[in-house]
C-alpha cells in the first residue's frame, strides 16, 4: 500500500514526540544551514515570543476566572486552601531546587560551560521585531482572577459567568489552533540557532544531566509520596499489572506514572502480587 499524505494526516503524533522530533531536525538543519534561513527562524520566534507574552495574561483570566466561577459560593475556602497548598508546595520546591543545585550543578557545569556562553546562541539578528505589549502584568491577571471568579461566584450573576465561560473557549481554542501547532516550530527555531552558533552540543550536554537529576528527584519524590500518602497500600507495582490505588487523572498521579513507570497497587498486597 502507498504511504499517501492522507496517511500521514491519519496519523496523529503527540506533542512532546513532535517537539523532540523538531529538537533532532534543528540541530540536523543548524549544522549545514547558511545564515539567511536562521535569522527567517530566530523573527518567527521573536514574534512567537511576543504573542506568548500577550498572551500569557489572558490565558490567566480566561481560564482561572471561570473555573473558580463554576465552583459557586464555596470557592472562597476552596480558594484559600489551594493557594496555601501551592505556595507551600512551591516554597517547598524551591529549597529542594536550591540545596540540589547548591550541592550538584557547580561540578556539572563550572567546568564545561559558562552560562555567558548560552546567550551567544542569540547572536543571529531577525530581520525585522514586533513589540506587542500585554494588556497587564502576570500578576494583576492572577489578581483580577481570582476577584473576578469570587465575585461571579458569590453574585451569581449569569451574564458576567456566560462571558467569562465562552473567553474560556475563545482562549482555548486559540491554544489549540494557533500555540501547539506552532511550538515544535519555535523549539525548531531555537535549537537551529543554537546550533549555527555552535553552543548547542555544549549546552546539550549539561542540560542533559541536570534533567537526568531533575527526573531522579521526581522519582524519588513519587515514590516517597506514593508510601506516605497511601501507607496501607505499601505495595508498588508495576504499570498495568494491577489496578492503581490512584485511578484519577490527577497531576500526581500522572507525575508517579509517567516518571516512576509504577503505581501504589489497590489490591492489598498478598492479591496484587501474582
């Protein structure tokens, strides 16, 4: 049978396949380009970027308000309680992040690398920038957000709600059609310049291990979590052999499964090893 481009339509590749996919073609192109097609790639990611930062701001508003609208008049304490769990979470994080890289990233990158040498990838100048401001800082977005959601909340009012509910779907459309599509182009983009510069296999190699720590700690961190949080389940087992004790779609859930390759198993112990 001919492989036909109806074919390659049919075949539906995910995002992270395509962004490495593009990740291995820039670095392949970036090799023998000439300059000319770099600096087409490093205006469309000025211009990417730009859009990006616009849009940042309104993806907060458009999805936040809504969501904390649909929760009705309990978001207030619902609210409150999430935002101490995040902001702990990621004070947490951030101390672990600190004391890793306090500990292991300076034998890993003094000696390779300078981090003055990541900005000369940057070299290649667009042809041409366009400046498109937000319409408010992160922050304001976040604020306006939550006061809005609350506010929908504890009002009722349907009008303001259907607004906000149909912007959600304005935004989210927006990110379907128009920013995952043109991702793998722009990480094209940058590892084409990267490595026209010639500072892509150096900077390469130390990303490479500390994502490889970044993924140990994951690692260690769902594990830990999977027996703390579920210490009548002490049992972990492999994916697909049993029936995990986590069944929702959850961030953690997702993190165990994806990083770990293993779940806490819901049988209890003696039934779920076979």
């Amino acid at each position: 049978m001919a492989f036909s481009f109806s074919t390659m339509k049919k075949m539906k590749i995910g995002l992270l396949p395509r962004i490495l996919i593009a990740m291995a073609l820039g670095i392949a192109g970036g090799m023998v380009s000439p300059e000319m097609p770099v600096r087409v790639f490093v205006t469309f990611n000025g211009l990417f970027s730009e859009f990006l930062g616009f849009l940042i701001p309104l993806i907060i508003v458009g999805l936040v308000t809504p969501a904390i609208a649909d929760i009705g008049r309990g978001a207030g304490r619902l609210l409150v309680v999430t935002a101490l769990l995040a902001y702990g979470a990621t004070v947490c994080s951030g101390l672990l992040s600190y004391g890793v890289s306090e500990a292991v990233f300076p034998s890993l990158i003094s000696d390779q690398i300078e981090w003055t040498s990541i900005n000369e990838a940057k070299q290649q100048e667009p042809y041409f920038t366009v400046s498109i401001t937000p319409p408010m800082a992160v922050m304001t977005s976040l604020v306006m957000a939550f006061t809005l959601g609350l506010g929908i909340a504890y009002q009722g009012t349907a009008t303001l709600k259907n607004v906000f509910t149909e912007f959600r779907q304005i935004i989210t459309k927006t990110i379907q059609v128009v920013v995952l599509p043109l991702l793998p182009i722009y990480i094209f983009g940058i590892f084409f310049n990267m490595t026209h510069s010639g500072e892509v296999f150096r900077v390469l190699s130390v990303f490479v291990k500390i994502i490889a720590i970044c993924c140990i700690i994951i690692s260690a961190m769902a594990h830990a979590t999977i027996f703390n949080v579920l210490p009548d389940k002490c049992i972990v087992a492999q994916r697909g052999t049993t029936k995990p004790a986590i069944p929702s779609p959850t961030p953690l859930a997702m993190v165990c499964r994806s990083v770990t390759g293993m779940v806490a198993a819901d049988d209890c112990v003696p039934s779920a090893v076979k």
